[in-house]
C-alpha cells in the first residue's frame, strides 16, 4: 500500500510507482494531509465526491482545503481555500470543471477548478447544509439541511423552490432519483414522498413499514434505474422497496455485529443497466460490507476496526471506492482487486493440446462441459458458482414438458403458436422474447472479468479486414470478439467468427452483455459441433444438409453432384454469415424468431430450404464454374462494398471532421453563453451587492436621518427646554418689571403727593406771602400806592408760573402715558407672536394691566379729585383774589379818586370827567386778563383729564 502526504504542495503526482492493489485490502493509495509548521498536525477529510467520469474526485478537508484528485492522470491539485470547514460536496455537474461545496456558514458556493474561481455564491439555509444532490442533466441542485430543502438553477445560481416543514418533523434526505425527474424526500417521522420536478406536483408516497421491523430511517441509497430504494437506521435490519410498485418487498438482516447503518450506496456495474445489485453498508464499528441484495451474501468488505471508515463515495463506473477514514485520511480503493477472487473468469470450453502442432487440433482436443436441460450458457468455474448448460435433444415426453416453461411467466408452446400465426413476435417484445428463449443468465460479473482483459491481439487489426463504416460499431465488435476470445482460444483463430457475431452487434450495440450471452449461447447450442474438424468446415453438419437436402430434392443434388458442387460452396456461406448476406433486417429477425423457437436442427433446415427456394436459377447454372463466377461475383461486389465503405468511411471522417468542428464552435459557442451565463450571474451577484450595498447605505443614511432626527428631535427639546427657561425669566423678568413698574407707579403716587404737598406748601407759603403782603399793604397801603401796579405784575407772574408748572405736568403725564401706549404696543405685538406659550404671562399681564388700571384709576381719580378741589379752592382764591383785587382797587381807586378828585379839584377843576374815563378803562383791561387767565386753567385741566383717560381705552 502507497501513502502520500500532501503535506503544504499545491499540486503533484498522487503516486510515484505503479500502484498494485493487494487482494486483502484493495488499497490503491492512501493518502493523508499534515501540515509542517512549527506545531504539525493532521488536516482531517470530511467529505468526498466523485465527477460524472469516476476518474476524479473532490476532497476538502476541515480548514477548507479542497483538493482535485485525478486518478486517471496520476495528479492532485489545491483548487481552493475556503478558510472554513466544508459540510458536503458536489462534483457531478453539466460543466464538468465546475463543483459545489457547502460551507459552514451555511451558504453554498460554486468553483472552477481549471480557472480556481468563484463562480456563484449561493445564500438561503439558516443551519449545516448536509447534502447536496444534482440532477442527471447537471441543470438543477437540491441542498438539504435539518429544517429545509432548497432547489436551486444552475444555469442562473437562482432558488426556484423551497421546502418548508415543521419543526417537529424533519428532514432525512432530499435527493433526485437517478435517470429520472422525481425527486425523494425522506423525512425523520419515516414517511417517503416522490414528487415532479417541474411542477413539484406530488406523485405518491410509500406506505409505511410493517411495524415487526419498523425502524426510523436515517440513511438512504438508489440504484442507478431508481427501481429499488434501500433504507436503513439504527438497527441491523435494511429495507428494500420497489418504487415502481411502491412497497416494500425485502428485508436484509445484517450480521449481529452490526449494530446501526451510517451510510449506503449501490456499487455501479458497466453491464447492468443500471439494475444494481450489489449494496456497500457502512456499518457503527467503521466496517462497510458489500452484500448482494439478491442472494444475500457477503461478497467483500474494507475498513476495519483499528482503522474505521467515517464515510465513502463509489465512482459512477464502480472501479474505485474513495473512503475517509476515522483517522481523517483518505483511503483510494480498486473494486476489481476487491472482486478478483469472485470475479475469476470460467475456463475455457476449448483447451489447445501443447504436444500438437499449431494449427492443427481434432476432436479430442476439445473439452466440453455437457449437461442435460435447458438452453444453457457459456461455463463458470466453481468460484463463480455458475454451470454451462447445453441444448440437447431429450424424446421423453418429461423433457417436452419442461422445456416449454420458460421464465417471466412465457410458455415456449404459446409462442411458437404466436409466431406460427403471425411469421414473427411484436418488435417491442422481440428482444425480452429473445432473452426469455435463450434463458441469458446475464452474469456481468463474469462478462466484466472478461471485457478488464482488454483487446485480444487476434483483433487489434480488425478494421482493416472488416472496414465498419460506424466507429462504434466497430469498437463493440472488437470488444465482444475479444471477450469470445479470451472466453476459449479457439475462437481467436476462427476466420468466420466476426461474420457470424457482426449481425448480432448491430442489433445489440447498446447492451454489449446481452450480445456476448446471445453470441456464445448460439454457439454453444446450435454451432456446437461446428469445430469438430477445426479449422476446416464441419463436414459432419454439411453431410448432414447434403441428406436432407437429397431427401427433400434428389434432383437439384443430383445437379450440384454432376456440376462437382459440395456442400462447402452452396451451403457452408449460409452458415458461417447466418444469412446476414442474403436477408434483409425484417427477414432475418424472422427468421431468428424461429430459429430461437425451435430446435437447433432447424439452421440446418433453413439452409436447404434455402437452397431449394433458390433452385431454378440453380439449376440453370451448368458449369462450375458459373457457380465460381457467382463466388467471384460476390467476392467483387465485396470488394466493391469495401471500396464503397472506405469511401464511405472517408465521407464519414469527412462529415465526422465537419461535425467536430461545428462541434467544437457549438462548444465555443456553448462556452461563450456559459461565460456570459456566469458574466450575468456575476453581474446579478455584483448587482445584489450593489443592492445590498445600496440597502446598507439606505438603512444608514435612515439611521442618520434618524439620528439626525433625534438630535433635531433633542435640539428642539432643548430649545423648549431653553425657551421654557427664558420664558420662566421673562416672566421673572416682566414680573420684576411690573414689580418695578408697580413700584415707579408708587414712587410717581409719591411724587404725586410730594407735589401736591410741595404745591400746598406752595400755597400756604403763598398764603402766608399774601398775608404778610396784606399786612404790609395795609402797612404801606397809604404809603405806597404807585407799588399797586407792580403787585398786579406780580401776581400776573405767579399765575404765570402756575400755569407753567401746570403745563409740565401735563406733559409729563403725556410721556407718561406715551410710554405706556408703547409698552402696552409691544406687549400685544410679543402676545400675539407668542398668544401660545405665554398664556400665563398674558395672564398675569392681564391681572397687573387689571391692578395698574386700578391703581391708575384710582389715582386718576384721585387726581381728578384733587384737581377739582383745587379748581374749587383757585375758583374761590380766585374769586377772594378778584374781590380783594376789586376791593382794593376799588378802594385804591376810591382813594386815587379822592386824592386826584382832591388835587385837581384843588388845581383844576376841569379835569374831572376825564379821570372817571381812565378808571372805567383800568377796569375794563384788569376784567379782561382774569377773564383770560380762566379759559386757560379750564383747558389746561380738560387735557389732563382726557390723558388721564387713555389708559382705561388702551385696557379695553
């Protein structure tokens, strides 16, 4: 056994010397992965997979390394890091570079592994993705984790469907049944549904199990027709269902060291179409047994207990088994070396006597297994366990009986009584008819030991001989002459053999098994003693034609006799190309049916009759030559045949070289819709990130937007906050103000009162001024009468300033009432641009306007109290004033009067009338002036009443 280490290499050669597996163990190579860094350690495998060829395989192991192992060109290469353990893998797709592997991110990724690049990345589950399952055409994907199933295109790497269960059932397995569009999904409660592909539309479900062997299933395996569905779990027990008739229809019971079933798989057979019977069982001790599901025996198993397999993958072609290992190697196994002991070949039916000459050989060289019974094949050794059963004549009526049953349920009579009324059997049945006549063991294993020997040398050059226009014809019938060959030697030296096989390849290219068992039952049955006289003709069966033909038609062998004609020119080519020269297709498959109906001595009754159909141009034929010149004739027109087929073959390689290359720009062509099929899906992908991109950058420019907004949101709170805050100090502030106002209004009362005390004292002192004036006029009234003119200014210039100090009051309570107006201006203009967070100062600028009104009221009535007492106390000073005026003047005039009255009389007494002139005019102008001096007080007192009440409009 090799063992490889990829150790930190990229790439290199998988094995350095031939590898030569022993029998024991079938171990190709074994290969493992340990790192040289400062602290080695060994990088476990956890999955495998197998390409649509077999001959390369995909691993990855725990750090995400996964590697492309090519057992066919002996190389390995490093096609990706993943940086993360991968869970299952895929590597059977329609572009065969291409490979899926699941992450254990839970998403599942496609690469290139000639280009190593990432292809697609597909998202979706939301736990481990266990199993990945494509379909026969490559197109479509189904991953499977615990809670659902998702199928995916490949072509555009988009989900079309998902299946969602309950939680409280989950899923098995979900995977497409080979060669097929049915998918099977397995769930953990055991139910089994198939459903359509395209449609999803559910076809039928398995009933379930018998409840004396029910077991819950855990692992699953189909053959590669998806005719059979085995089914497994923790127990020794496998199930076996028919899923064409839906039910179950074996039990196998494993040995009782086996205990649980971790994993199943069919092992493929080249020759079986697909009907697999052969079923690898990994078992809890990590020992996977091959059994036959038919026979139910063990054939092989690998793996032990000291090295214990984890789990496996088998190629589509069943040459190797790709086992990881408990110890996380990787083991590379050869099914032919595990199956060399079970598949030795039968020996031969003919055995070459050494001591002889070459070439030259009689009857008693040959040996040959002869027993009674049915239509037999070819023989086995013992190992194989299989008997060469040969056609012979019984009389006995037992014999009659027995050889008419048939398998399949076919009767041999009723078929001959069908093929008597209709000439020939249906062409959709002719071939199962066939099989069931010949009775075809259908051994692959043997045929497979047979084909593995390769092209036998006595054929390597056949197309030359025999120039086949269609290579694969050609191919099939190098194959199957090989292994009739390497069957018994003789027949390499047999020059008639590739006549005789070639119509039967033709008509069996697709199934080479069957037309090998066809080929050799014929010649075991009916050409049986064809070699008696090897290499000549056998004299004995053309003797044999000769009588019946003389019995039957004396005079057309007579003829053949007088001409010098034997057997060996009239008869003899019949049987050596079995009429294939001289029937159609249709007739000779007609005939076949009869020939395989009846008994062997019916090819030599087909040769006379023949013969006798054919025997007036043959008795026409005088010389013997004529019936040379008809051998020459036919070997020219084969000559002109191969001409006509190299010419054709030529044509063929001409239109096969025009195919390829319309092939190959159908594939450059294909290659440039899959690049620009993977551009688009990069595009999507890249347009999905943009999305993404685009998304985050929306949910932050929204997350900033809303930050924005809550910080708006706090600006704003804290500028409520703030004007709360201002609008709290205005109101200390107004409250100040109106306190101040309240306390200025106070402090005018009190210069009110200071006034109109200071104006009393004023007036009292003026009082007193008057009365010491009095008293001094008294004094000097006779003494100073020329002064009365100046008392008279005098008190002209009080009253003026009374009327002056009058007049600055009232302007002062026109500012005063100004600068109200104005306050009470901006305080409405302030409401009505704040009428809604200042509805409490409005308030309380509604009581204080309310209180200063009052205050305002009262002092203006006050005031004008005060000054309608004072307009009745200066009324009646004024009037005291114009009667001591009068009365002085009247006085003084009364003096003046006597004293001018006096003087001039005493100096002319002419002067009289002219004096009481002058006194009536004096008091004329003194009236005149106190007149005046009273219209102003009344309108200067008008006016302070009206201001006085602008302060009651304004609060209104």
């Amino acid at each position: 056994m090799q063992s490889t280490d990829l150790g930190n290499k990229e790439s290199g050669k998988i094995w350095h010397r031939k590898p030569s597996p022993a029998t024991r163990d079938g171990i190709i190579v074994n290969i493992i992965h340990n790192t040289s860094d400062y602290h080695p350690k060994v990088l476990r495998f956890l999955n495998v997979a197998f390409d649509g060829t077999g001959d390369c395989l995909i691993a990855g192991d725990h750090q995400g390394n996964i590697y492309v192992f090519d057992l066919h060109g002996n190389r390995f290469n490093l096609v990706q890091r993943t940086a993360q353990a991968c869970t299952a893998l895929a590597f059977n797709l329609r572009r065969k570079s291409e490979f899926l592997v699941a992450l254990a991110d839970y998403s599942i990724k496609c690469f290139d592994t000639v280009t190593k690049e990432l292809v697609s990345w597909m998202r979706g589950h939301e736990s481990s993705v266990f199993s990945i399952s494509v379909h026969a055409s490559g197109k479509y994907a189904i991953t499977t984790s615990s809670d659902t199933a998702q199928l995916w295109d490949l072509d555009t790497f988009q989900r079309k469907r998902k299946l969602n269960i309950r939680q409280s059932v989950g899923i098995q397995k979900v995977f497409f049944l080979p060669l097929s569009n049915t998918i099977l999904s397995c769930f953990k409660d055991n139910s089994i549904f198939a459903w359509e592909c395209d449609t999803l539309f559910c076809k039928y479900q398995l009933p379930a199990p018998p409840e004396s062997s029910s077991i819950l299933y855990k692992v699953f395996a189909v053959t590669r027709d998806g005719r059979i569905l085995a089914a497994g779990g923790k127990s020794n027990h496998l199930h076996l269902w028919c899923l064409e008739a839906r039910q179950l229809f074996r039990i196998i019971q494993m040995p009782t060291k086996v205990r649980a079933i971790r994993h199943l798989e069919f092992l493929p057979d080249s020759f079986d179409a697909g009907s697999n019977q052969v079923l690898g069982v990994l078992s809890q001790d990590g020992i996977m047994r091959f059994i036959n599901i038919q026979t139910c025996k063990l054939l092989f198993e690998i793996g032990s207990l000291d090295e214990g397999i984890s789990s496996s993958a088998i190629s589509p072609h069943g040459r190797y088994i790709a086992s990881i290992m408990e110890n996380g190697s990787l083991n590379i196994y050869s099914v032919q070396a595990l199956t060399q002991e079970i598949n030795k070949p039968p020996p031969p039916l003919v055995k070459v006597i050494e001591d002889l000459p070459k070439n030259k050989l009689s009857s008693s060289d040959l040996k040959m297994k002869v027993t009674s019974g049915r239509v037999q094949q070819p023989a086995k050794s013992r190992e194989s366990k299989m008997q060469t059963r040969i056609l012979k004549q019984d009389l006995t009526g037992d014999f009659e009986s027995k050889k008419n049953e048939l398998p399949d349920g076919l009767n041999k009579k009723r078929l001959q009584i069908l093929l008597k009324g209709y000439g020939e059997y249906p062409t959709k049945y002719r071939m199962f008819i066939w099989r069931s006549l010949l009775q075809l063991p259908e051994n692959h294993t043997a045929f497979s030991t047979l084909i593995d020997k390769g092209t036998h040398v006595a054929f390597l050059n056949l197309q030359k001989k025999y120039p086949i226009k269609s290579r694969k014809l050609l191919r099939v019938l190098q194959r199957t002459l090989s292994a009739l060959a390497h069957w018994s030697v003789i027949f390499s030296d047999t020059p008639y053999l590739p006549l005789l096989a070639f119509p039967f390849v033709k008509l069996f290219q697709n199934n080479q098994l069957i037309c090998f068992e066809v080929i050799a039952t014929l010649i075991i049955n009916w050409c049986q003693h064809w070699f008696e006289y090897f290499p000549n003709p056998p004299i004995n069966i053309l003797s044999m034609i000769e009588n019946v033909l003389a019995f039957h038609d004396k005079e057309l062998l007579q003829h053949f006799i007088d001409h010098d004609i034997t057997s060996q020119l009239y008869a003899w080519p019949l049987l050596e190309t079995v009429f294939s020269e001289v029937l159609t297709r249709e007739e000779w498959l007609k005939l076949f049916d009869n020939i395989f109906s009846n008994h062997p001595s019916f090819l030599l009754m087909t040769v006379v009759a023949y013969n006798i159909c054919s025997r007036t141009p043959l008795l026409s034929c005088n010389l013997k030559d004529d019936f040379e010149t008809v051998e020459d004739m036919q070997a020219k027109v084969d000559q002109q045949r191969v001409e006509d087929e190299a010419w054709y073959q030529k044509q063929e390689l001409l239109r096969k070289a025009e195919e390829t290359r319309r092939e190959m720009l159908l594939q450059e062509e294909e290659k440039m819709i899959q690049q620009r099929q993977r551009l688009a899906a990069v595009k999507r992908e890249l347009k999905v990130k943009e999305m993404h991109l685009q998304d985050a950058a929306r949910r932050r420019f929204l997350k900033l937007q809303q930050d924005q907004q809550e910080m708006e949101l706090r600006r704003l709170d804290d500028e409520i906050g703030r004007k709360v805050y201002m609008r709290d100090r205005e109101i200390a502030a107004t409250a100040r103000d109106l306190e101040m106002r309240q306390l200025e209004l106070e402090s005018q009362k009190r210069l009110y009162e200071k006034n109109l005390t200071e104006n009393q004292e004023a007036v009292a002192k003026e009082m007193r001024a008057d009365a010491d004036a009095y008293r001094r006029k008294v004094d000097l009234e006779e003494h100073m009468f020329h002064k009365l003119i100046e008392a008279g200014e005098t008190q002209s210039q009080k009253t003026q300033k009374v009327i002056k100090e009058n007049l600055a009051k009232a302007e002062q309570a026109c500012l005063n009432t100004d600068w109200q107006i104005q306050s009470l201006h901006k305080q409405k203009c302030d409401d009505l641009q704040r009428n809604k967070c200042y509805q409490e100062v409005a308030k309380l600028l509604r009581e204080n306007r309310r209180k200063e009104i009052e205050i305002i009221n009262a002092m203006v009535e006050e005031e004008a109290k005060k000054w309608k007492e004072a307009e009745g106390k200066e009324f009646r000073l004024r009037s005291a004033k114009k009667a001591s005026a009068l009365s002085d003047a009247s006085r003084k005039w009364f003096l003046k009067q006597e004293i001018n009255a006096a003087v001039e009389h005493a100096e002319n007494p002419c002067h009289k009338v002219s004096l009481n002139r002058r006194a009536v005019e004096w008091d004329t102008t003194g009236q005149n002036l106190i007149k005046k001096v009273r219209n102003l007080r009344q309108r200067l007192t008008a006016r302070a009443r009206h201001r006085c009440q602008t302060p009651h409009l304004l609060a209104a």
